[in-house]
C-alpha cells in the first residue's frame, strides 16, 4: 500500500545490502530448511495480509505464499509469515532474512532496478485514492479545495497527492504522520477532512473505524500501483516459481478449474488442462521449473484459483466487497493475464 522512499545513506546502505545480498539459491535453501519465509504486511491489513487471534494468516498476499509452498512442497501450509512495516520490507528481502515479499509493494521503475529485486507478477492491480466522512457530501476528488488530509510521510502516496492537487490548481492542507496507526488515529479523531492511500487499503482501513457506514470512498483513482510479490536479484530459478504459481492460479480460473472439481479435471481430455494439471505423458514443466510435475494441480487444489482467492479475500465473499474491476480475467474486461502454461 503505501511506498516508503529510501533517501540519504540509509537509502545507500539498503541498495548496497541488496547487491551483495542476492545469490542464486533460494529455492535449495527453502527446500532445506522445509518452508517458505514470506514477508507480509505487519499492520493487519484486511484482504491482504492479517493475522485472526489464533494467529492465523489471510489474504491475497498470504494466498500466494501458501501458493508458492504448495508448488515446491505440496503442501500449502509449509509457510512462516514475517510480519513487516513499510520501512523494514524492502531490508528483510535484502538481507535474505525473507525469501519472498509479498506485502502489497508497487512495482516501480527504481525498485527494479536500484533495490536488487525483481518483480513481474502482479496479484493485485490498484490505486490511490480518498476517503471522506459521508456527511461531508463530497462526490469527487475535485471538490476537495482546501481540505485537510491525513497522509503518511516519506512515501509516494505523499508525493501523488502533492501532484494530483497541483495539476487539478486545488489547495489542500496535509495533516501527516510517519506511521499508518498514526494517520488512522488522526483521520478517526477528525483532524482531517480526508484520508488517502491505495485504495484497496482505503476499503480494509474504513472497516477498523467504529462507523464504517459513515465513511465513502470516492471514485477517482490518481495513480498506477501495480501491487505483486518481489525477490532478489540474480535468482531466476526462484524468481520464475514464485511468478508462476500467481500465473498458475489465473490460468486455473481461465480454465474454469476450482478446488472443489480439480480432481474430475484431471480426467479432461483438453491437452492444455492436462499439461497444466500435470496429467501429460513425459511432460516437463515442472522439472524445467525445480518442481513436482503436479504442482499447478497442488496450488488448485490447496489454496484454489485467483477468482476464488480474491472473492474470499477481498470480493463479495469479503467484509471488503471489492468489485474485481481491473482485476478481472482478461477475457472478462481486466487486467489479469497468464502467459500460456506449456
């Protein structure tokens, strides 16, 4: 969600800790130690990445992790969660402390290429946005001059509403704070007019307030945040598993396979659904990627397609309620697109 900026010699001394970090062999060390460490939001974001009392794990991003382990082990539960803010995320992946990040980040243009990290797959396509009390009776982003916004410091968020106001000739007074809790607090409390972050953190922020009906979420969406999992660099054993497994799932709701009829769909005659399932004769899929030649079968079954993921997470079967807009298939208006599996 938000998009912690790394400046002056911290900045310096993360890009540095990246370079020398990165080595080409997560996958051997995640098979030797029987787990995938997965870095996720440590703020409990509904939808994404939360952690229930029982200390249980859900979300879209979780769903991924838990996707990734089923590929390689076959067993979608071989995952731990390393919980993390948006300043110690980028560290942990650097540092080898995690093997994947999977916490809402934004592919940028600078984390490919100045972080040591490597990003394609994107889970979840998203966007800044606002959220304003209902009884203000605003409508549109436009009719906010000379509001008060609660944003968080040092992060892109920031710097998009500096240049949504700017371009729009609107003014605006920024409310900020250094951490998400903080801004939550102020916005709750009335210290500002206006709440802005990503949007689909607009939706899970607006169900912790104590009337979330008195809370709507406005329809203008004033950037590209391209949310989806990252590793480090000069890994591409471990970079194409971690990508085909979010490929797989969306390849899965193409193909109309869910966890409940991915058993019967083995029994298709369909040569694409018998690759991707792992049912064709001398078919190497797996083995070119280091793994099972049933690990899209075990993905489905254990975890289950995107569509499914995202329905339960963040959709109608969700506090969330969030419509798949661009996140729906390709065939069906959206943006979500597998390469083909074969």
């Amino acid at each position: 969600m938000t998009k912690q900026l790394l400046t002056g010699a911290i900045g310096a001394a993360i890009i540095a800790l990246g370079a020398s970090a990165a080595h080409a062999g997560t996958l051997e060390d995640v098979k030797a130690k029987g787990f995938v460490q997965c870095g996720v939001n440590g703020s409990n974001l509904a939808g994404f990445g939360a952690q229930d009392s029982s200390g249980n794990w859900s979300g879209l991003d979780v769903d991924l992790c838990r996707a990734v382990a089923a590929a390689v082990f076959g067993d979608a539960t071989k995952v731990k969660y390393t919980p993390l803010s948006a300043k110690d995320r980028f560290p942990a992946l650097q540092s080898g402390e995690i093997d994947m990040l999977a916490r809402n980040t934004t592919w940028t243009v600078s984390r490919d290429s100045q972080l040591g990290f490597d990003f394609r797959a994107v889970n979840y396509y998203d966007g800044q946005g606002f959220m304003v009390p209902k009884k203000l009776e605003v409508k549109s982003a436009l009719e906010l001059s000379g509001a008060a916004v609660c944003v968080q410091s040092g992060t892109t968020t920031e710097l998009n509403l500096a240049d949504y106001f700017k371009a729009n000739n609107l003014e605006y007074k920024p409310v900020v704070f250094e951490k998400q809790e903080e801004v939550d607090a102020a916005y709750q409390a009335g210290r500002c007019d206006v709440y802005t972050t990503d949007q689909s953190g607009l939706y899970s922020i607006r169900l912790s307030l104590s009337n979330p009906a008195d809370h709507v979420i406005l329809p203008e969406i004033i950037s590209k945040e391209p949310l989806g999992p990252a590793v480090r660099q000069n890994d591409s054993k471990w970079f194409d598993i971690v990508t085909w497994a979010h490929y797989a799932m969306v390849t899965a709701e193409e193909f109309g396979i869910t966890t409940a009829n991915v058993d019967e769909m083995t029994k298709s005659e369909n040569p694409d659904i018998k690759r991707f399932l792992g049912e064709e004769k001398d078919q190497t899929i797996g083995k070119d990627l280091g793994l099972d030649e049933k690990w899209a079968y075990n993905i489905v079954k254990q975890v289950g397609n995107y569509g499914e993921s995202f329905e339960r997470n963040v959709g109608q079967g969700s506090n969330l309620k969030i419509e798949r807009g661009l996140n729906a298939l390709w065939t069906k208006g959206g943006l979500q697109y597998s390469p083909p599996i074969r």
